[in-house]
C-alpha cells in the first residue's frame, strides 16, 4: 500500500493530511486506486454541494431583494398615496378658503352696493321733494293767476254790463280808451319799478349772494347750526357746525364774494378766520379765480368754489367731518386726511363727477322751465278765450237789447 499522505476533513470542517493508504470515509485500508476514486468522489459531492449551497443562498438573496424591493415599492406606493391625499387635502383646503374669500368679496360687494343705492334713493327722494315743492309753488301761482284774472274778467264785464245799459257803442269806445290809457300808464310805473328793482339788486348784490348761499345750506342741512355773522363783526359771512346725534363734529366756514375781480387777500382772510376759530374749512364762494384756474380750486388751505357748488361740496365736507370725527383720529392723522380729501377735490375725477352732477341739475331745470313755458302758453290761451267770450257774450246781449228796445 502505497505510503502517500492525503487531507481529511475534520469534524470541525479542516481539512488535515492522513496515509495514503486508509479510506477517507471509513478509515479501513485500501488501495491507492480506490482511496483516489473515493477522494475524487467526495471531491465531486463537496463541489456538488458548494455549488448548491451557493445557488440557495443567491436564490435566497435574490428573494430578500424581491421582498425588499416589494416592500420598499410598497412602502413608496403608500407615501406616495398618503401625499396624494395630502395634496388633495390642501386642494379642497384652498377651494373652500377661495369660495370663503369670494362670498366674502361678493357680500362685500353687495353692502357697498347697498350704500351706493340707499344714497341714489336718498337723493332721488330730495330731488321729488324739491320737484313736488316746485310743482305746488307753480300750482299755487296758477291758482293765484286764475283767481286774478277771474275777478279782472269779472269786474270788465260788470262795466261792459254797465256801459251796454247807458249806451253801447260810445260807452264801449269810451271803455276801451281808458283801459288803453290805464294799461299805458300801469306799464310805465311797472317799468320805472323794474328799473329801482334792478338798482337796489346791484347795489345789494353781494348781501344778496350771501343770503341765497345761507338758505340753500340752512334747507340742505337741517340738522346743522348754521349762522351768519352780522357785518361789522370779525369773521368769516356764515359758520355752519356739523351736528351728528347731537354731536358737533366740526365746523365749515363759508365767505361770499361777487367781485368781478380775484384777489389773493380774500383766501388770506378767511385763512386767518379759520385759524381764529379752529375750523375745520374753509370755503369762500366766488364768480372769480385765480388765473389759470376754474370752478375749483385751493388757495392758502381754503377751498375757492364757484358758488352754485358750494352745497355739493358742504354735503362731501360734512360726511368726510362725521367719518374723521368717528374715528377718533389725533390732529396729525385728521390733518392727514384732510389733506387727501383737498388733493381729490382738485383732481380731474372729482371735477368729472362734479361736472356730470352740473348737466343733470341743468337738465331739470330745463324740464322745469319747458313744464313752466307750458303753462304759460296755456294761460295766455285761456285769457284770450275768455275775452273773446266776453265779447261774444256782449254782442249777444247788445243784440237782445236792441231788439227789446227797437
């Protein structure tokens, strides 16, 4: 037996060289022939075996990598879910929050709207009353007219009557001479009236000016104190102190000029005024500007207006007042204000407003003067038909008398 060591796995997996010539397996002697064949044998399986166990342990690998990527896909699949909800969340999130934005816009849209209709109804309701005021002053002047021209029909032909029973033909020229006489001199005196009328208006002019602007604002502003300052006294011509529930809130000063001149000193005294007694505003009424401007304008912080305006701009003064005063706001912060609402009232907005406000008044007093023509034309009809009935009647009762008389 040959003596040519070989290796043996121990227990604990070495392997360790024994005699060529005992079995691997059994530790039996054999011969070298059959000891190599079984070593090639175990040699065979062993290899058989690592290359198994290296193909289950790939396997196993390859399966926890399955898994893991499964797991991993999975665990992606629901993060990608759960943002997916999230997103959805802030989606619905944002939609409600838009929808409670817009309802909240469109309420405020709708007071807004509200206001601006409850004013257009506010103004509406002054303009009826003013027409109805107008319409019952044109009725009642009618109503005087009619009942005038009444008794004057009436007294005409108590003389016709008069003169037809003396005699009618002389009595009826007679009449008619002296009624052209009376008529003559009635016009004279009627004109030389005119004429003193129109010398005490030019001479009262600006006086005149001064009450027509004090009873436009005591009709616009009720609720107001508004005085005027007697001449001779110092200050402004009216003061009007803005009264809110019982609140004064603050006071307008308003001078009154017709000169057919601007002079700067004008602003400069009512400015000094203003100061005097802590107004508010300053407004002075004036037919004249200063050069290159018109209508409306600011010289010295007092507002220089033409005076047909003067009650637009008191009612803007006057709400602005009230709003400032609500607010509880300190003298920098109203002076703040006051300097805003000054730069809007000299902008062109505020002057396209005003002007569009100007062609609406014109336009209802062209309807009131059409509606007054109207009558006019009516009245006159009416007056020469009932002297052309008077006629009538009188050659009627001429005509009675001579047949009764002949």
């Amino acid at each position: 037996m040959s003596s040519i060591p070989h290796l043996v796995r121990k227990n604990d997996g070495r392997l360790q060289q024994e005699a060529a010539d005992t079995c691997p397996l059994c530790e039996q002697p054999i011969a070298a022939e059959q000891r190599a064949e079984i070593w090639g044998r175990i040699s065979a399986r062993r290899h058989e075996q690592e290359t198994a166990r290296d193909a289950e342990v790939k396997r196993q690998i390859g399966e926890a990598v399955k898994s893991a990527t499964a797991a991993q896909t999975q665990e992606h699949a629901a993060v990608i879910i759960q943002f997916q909800e999230q997103l959805r969340d802030k989606d619905v999130q944002s939609k409600k929050r838009e929808q409670e934005v817009r309802q909240q816009a469109l309420r405020e849209a709708g007071k807004q709207h509200e206001r601006q209709v409850a004013e257009a109804q506010a103004k509406q309701v002054d303009a009826e009353k003013q027409a109805k005021a107008l319409a019952k002053q044109l009725v009642l002047s009618k109503d005087a007219h009619t009942k005038e021209l009444e008794q004057v029909v009436a007294r005409e032909t108590a003389k016709l009557r008069g003169i037809l029973a003396k005699d009618k033909d002389d009595a009826l020229n007679k009449a008619a001479a002296k009624h052209f006489d009376e008529k003559q001199k009635l016009q004279a005196k009627l004109q030389e009236a005119q004429r003193q009328l129109d010398k005490e208006r030019a001479d009262q002019l600006g006086e005149g000016q001064e009450v027509d602007l004090y009873n436009e604002l005591k009709q616009a502003f009720p609720q107001d104190k508004i005085t005027r300052i007697a001449k001779g006294e110092p200050g402004a011509d009216i003061r009007q102190e803005i009264v809110d529930r019982g609140k004064v809130c603050g006071t307008i000063l308003y001078e009154s000029k017709n000169s057919m001149q601007w002079r700067r000193s004008y602003a400069a005294k009512l400015r000094k005024d203003q100061i005097a007694e802590k107004a508010d505003h300053a407004v002075l009424a004036s037919v004249k500007f200063p050069e290159g401007s018109r209508e409306l304008t600011i010289v010295d912080g007092v507002i220089i207006i033409n005076p047909r305006r003067v009650v637009t701009l008191a009612r803007l003064l006057r709400d602005s007042s009230i709003q400032i005063h609500k607010l509880h706001l300190s003298a920098e912060q109203s002076t703040g204000k006051r300097d805003e609402l000054y730069k809007f009232i000299t902008s062109p907005r505020c002057e396209q407003m005003l002007g569009h406000q100007d062609e609406l008044t014109g336009a209802l007093l062209e309807l009131e003067k059409t509606e007054h023509r109207q009558h006019e034309k009516i009245w006159k009809e009416r007056g020469v038909t009932l002297k052309q009935l008077e006629k009538a009647q009188a050659e009627f009762r001429g005509e009675i008398s001579f047949v009764v008389e002949g």
